[in-house]
C-alpha cells in the first residue's frame, strides 16, 4: 500500500514536467525577452535624471540656507568681539594679539563662505546628462561642501579660543585658574 501511493505520487509530480517540456530555443528566446525587459525597467529615463537633478537642486537650496545662517551667526559674534575690544582698547587694555587674531578668523571665514558658495554651485551645476557622471559631479560636491562645514567648525573654535583670551584680558583670575584655563585652550 505504501509503496503504491509513493509511486503515484512521483508519477504525478512527474507528469507536469512532462506535458510543460518546450524546446531548448524557447528557452533561450524567452530568457533573452525577459533579461531585455529587466534592462529596460533598470535604465534610468530622463525623468528619474532630472528628478535626480531637482534633488540636487534642491540640496543646494538647503545648503546655501545653511552657509549663510552660518556665516550671519559667525559674523554677529565677531562683530560682537570687535566692540568688546575697541571698548577695552578705550579703557586702556592691550588688545593688539587679539585683534590679530581676530583678522585671521576673518579671513577664514571668507575661505568658509567662498568655498560653501563653491559647493552650491556645484550642486547647482549638476547635469541632466548620463547616472555615471551625475554620480562623479555629486560625489565631488559632496566633498566640497563637507570641506566648507569643517572650515566653518575652524573658524567656531578659533573664535572660542579668542574669547576664551579676551576674557583673561577682562578678569584676570587667580594664577591656580588661569594655569587651568591656559591648560583648557
């Protein structure tokens, strides 16, 4: 009994593979049909690049809100600093290493803004051309505004760093604590 209903069971698991058996050249057309059909969906048209063009566009929009509010906060807090040390060059303090300072962390942050202004427009630059050069041209604006954000984190340390003298100029402390606060900087 066992052996009949195993039997019958192969004879019909079998008998499928028989009746759907095609040729070897149907085969082969219908995989050549297919793998044309999946290259066809794989390949991007030109809407996926210029909605890929738009996102890049839009990033850049992003960006140079970012760089700007960066660059305004930085700008106010050196202003700031500016009327702090002509005040205290009023009241007779010697302010000359900070005010040089002071004009090299401008200069740095015209390198930030110039080189975040860079980096916009590279984003903005981006064709509507080929994946793989759209792919190069972003990964190369990518690291231009990545280059930007780490000038701009100089420039924030740099400026803590002056305030950080500017307020040893304005309270002298202790020397246990300014041992502490020289060690800090």
């Amino acid at each position: 009994m066992k052996k009949s209903v195993i039997l019958l069971l192969l004879v019909l698991l079998s008998v499928p593979g028989i009746v759907s058996a095609s040729s070897d050249e149907n085969i082969s057309q219908k995989r050549r049909e297919t793998a044309a059909q999946i290259q066809e969906v794989n390949t991007p048209t030109k809407v996926e690049r210029s909605v890929k063009v738009k996102i890049a566009s839009n990033h850049a929009a992003r960006l140079k809100k970012r760089f700007d509010a960066y660059y305004n906060r930085l700008t106010d807090i050196i202003t700031r600093f500016e009327k702090r040390l002509a005040f205290l060059k009023e009241n007779g303090k010697s302010v000359t290493s900070l005010e040089t300072t002071l004009a090299s962390i401008k200069t740095q942050l015209a390198s930030a803004k110039a080189k975040g202004d860079s980096a916009v427009a590279a984003f903005n630059a981006i064709p509507d051309a080929d994946r793989s050069t759209q792919k190069a041209q972003l990964n190369a604006a990518k690291a231009l505004a990545e280059e930007a954000r780490t000038l701009y984190k100089e420039v924030l340390t740099s400026l803590k760093k002056a305030l950080k003298s500017l307020k040893m100029i304005v309270k002298p402390a202790l020397p246990a604590a300014s041992a502490a606060v020289n060690n800090a900087l």
